[in-house]
C-alpha cells in the first residue's frame, strides 16, 4: 500500500497514512477536519 501525506489547514498538522487507493482527502486525527493530500517531496539516496 503507498503511503500518502495529508495537511490539515484548521490545526496545521501534517500526517501520513498507508491507504490501498489514492484519495484526496483524510480526517485529521486531531480535530477531524478533512485534511487535503499534501505533495510530497522525494527522499533522495
């Protein structure tokens, strides 16, 4: 499963989540808004 980042833009925590399928939107699980999928930047090796 891909992990993805999301950004909550009510209590400004940022948080990854492991989801079978691409979504667009998660609940932050401080305050429960729905949080944006964030753009993620590559690790570099």
């Amino acid at each position: 499963m891909p992990l993805f980042e999301f950004h909550c833009p009510r209590c400004d925590r940022t948080f990854e989540k492991l989801l079978r399928a691409a979504q667009n939107e998660h609940p932050c699980p401080d305050c429960k808004e729905p949080a944006p999928r964030a753009v993620s930047v590559p690790a570099r090796t």
